[in-house]
C-alpha cells in the first residue's frame, strides 16, 4: 500500500481525517506530526495520539512540531468551531493513549520517514503549514521522496477565518507561500469552497454512529463543532474539510483537479492568508502586467459529490474500533 504521512492540528475534522486513513487498508500510515491550529500544540498532539488509540493504531508514531507560524505569531485559534480542547470538549471520552509522542519534534520524524522510504510518500497537510515548510527548508533532499503534498487550504471565494482568509493558510501565510511557491514539490490544493459543497447531514451523521464502535465515537466528537457549521452553512450539517484532503491522499484522483498558477497573500491588509488563484481562461494568464504569476498547483475543483460522501462513510463504517 502507498505511505502517508498525515501533518495535523485536530480539530474535529482532522480526527474524522485521520480515522479514515488509519483504518484504510490500501494506504499505510507511517506517521503523524502536530502543529498548531484549531488549538494549542500541546492539545492537538494529544488528541491526534488518542485518535490513533482510539482507531488501533498506536503503532503510528506521533512528533509534535510547530508552536507557532514561521515569522508572525498570532493568539488566533480556532476554539468557536472545535471546542476548548479541539474535539467539541469531550476529547476525554477518547482511550488514553499508551503510546509517548516521539522524542524527534516533527521536521525530524518527517526526514527520517521520508528518508527510509524506498519508494515517494504521500503527506496530507491538514494544519498551517507551518512543520511543511521548515522541513523543505532544513531537508531539502527530501523533496524527491515526497509523491505529492495534497494540502486542505485556501479559498477561491470567501474565506472562514477574515473575509479572504481560510483557516490554515491564514494561520501561516509566509509557510504557504514558502511550500506553494517553489513549484518543486508537486501539491494538490484542496480549498474550502469544494470541502463546503461535500458537507454531510444529519442523516449521514446518524448513519455513521450506528455503523459501529468508531462511528460512534467520531460523531461523540461533533456537538460544538456542528454548532459552528449550523450558522456557517445555514442547515444542520458538517463540513469535514480534512477528511475531503485525506480522501484524495487514500484514492487518487477521487478529486477532479485542475492545475492552476497560485499565490498567497502574505501582506497585512485585508487580503492577508488569501490564496490567489488564476482561473481565468488559460489563453489571459500570462497577461500579470509584469507581476509574478505563481507557481502552477493542482487546484481540488470537482468531485462526485455523493460519492465521496459515502468513500468516507464506508471506510469509517468499516473501522476496526
Ligand atoms: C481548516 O481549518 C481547520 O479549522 C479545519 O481543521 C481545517 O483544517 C478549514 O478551513
Ligand atoms: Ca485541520
């Protein structure tokens, strides 16, 4: 099976993300590293490591990693959508882990996986990506070994976090900028407007906790969380934007994507996290009046819709928990 690393701040979402990959047999889940995000890194290390106990996986090794963006700290967490610990408060109702987060801070377990791996890894950033850039930036060796990055980021329209910003680009903007700008490491950008139009309900939910075990305990996961998403969405629903990501990262091309020149807005106006995406007609986008055009990035666009709803339901229907 493909080897995938999933880079995290869970988060509610990254917990539904990181249970489907843990329990996917046809990918094999080397390693988990934690950044800040929706909550302090502290917390989003502990939670990711409860996830894979929960999902029997503790074989899956955990490095924390960033405790704040690259240049610009920010006290900005995402605590109104994902609940004082990040899982809607009832991250204790998850088994305590007995497995010790590794010695090796993120950038370090990251190297040597990719280092180890005979053939090119998969890795989901699923947080700022804040650990993605320090690592191409301390090992840039690594950049051969890694398949392709399929990032949970940016907005083509409106943002989540300030009218133009989406969360996780918003958290770094110079990491985006840092990791989308080389061109070097192939990326898939999964952005928020196509995450939105997969949001589940309360159907798919109810069918999810009676699925079994883990079903059950994913959706324990959700009250604070759907509490957001009822006013962001206007109906009861959830977006589970990380599992969209991890579902390209497990089935390639479950997305259609279309490969597009992006930037990110790292300046401090209005437009800062803002990720800048030429989709105008392909015979305009040279036409950048002697600014920059942006390295090209495979931008996540389409998917069948239902289907992708019932791949993540499957699969965690399906969990060994
Ligand atoms: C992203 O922000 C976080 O709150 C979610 O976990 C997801 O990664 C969505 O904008
Ligand atoms: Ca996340």
């Amino acid at each position: 099976a493909a080897k995938l690393i999933i880079d995290t701040d869970p988060g509610v979402d990254d917990a539904f993300a990181i249970a489907l990959a843990a329990v996917s047999e046809d990918v094999d889940l080397i390693g988990v590293t934690t950044v800040f995000g929706n909550v302090p890194l502290a917390a989003t290390t502990a939670n990711a490591r409860r996830v894979l106990a929960l999902c029997g996986r503790e074989d899956v090794p955990v490095a924390a990693g960033a405790e704040r963006p690259l240049v610009h700290p920010h006290p900005h967490r995402a605590r109104y959508a994902h609940g004082a610990d990040g899982l809607s408060g009832r991250s204790s109702a998850l088994p305590e882990p007995s497995r010790a987060p590794e010695t090796a801070d993120a950038v370090s377990l990251l190297a040597s996986l990719l280092d180890a791996a005979r053939e090119p890894v998969t890795i989901a950033p699923i947080g700022p990506l804040t650990n993605i850039a320090a690592l191409l930036a301390a090992h840039p060796g690594v950049r051969s070994k890694i398949d392709r990055l399929v990032i949970m980021g940016g907005a083509l329209g409106h943002g989540n976090t300030t009218a133009a910003g989406e969360f996780n680009i918003w958290s770094d903007p110079e990491a985006a900028h840092r990791v989308l700008s080389g061109g070097d490491v192939p990326a898939v950008l999964v952005p928020m407007d196509l995450t939105y139009r997969c949001a589940v309900d309360l159907g798919w939910l109810g069918t999810l906790e009676s699925s079994g075990p883990l079903g059950a305990a994913l959706r324990a996961l959700t009250p604070d969380y759907q509490e957001h998403y009822r006013k962001a969405l206007g109906w009861d629903g959830l977006v589970l934007h990380d599992a969209v990501a991890v579902a390209e990262a497990i089935k390639p091309g479950i997305l259609v994507t279309e490969a597009l020149p992006v930037q990110v807005e790292c300046g401090f106006g209005p437009a800062r996290g803002a990720t800048v995406v030429d989709n105008r007609r392909p015979e305009l986008r040279a036409d950048t009046e002697g600014q920059p055009a942006g390295a090209t990035v495979d931008v996540a666009m389409e998917t069948d819709l239902d289907g992708l709803r019932a791949f993540v339901l499957d699969r965690l229907a399906m969990g060994r928990s």
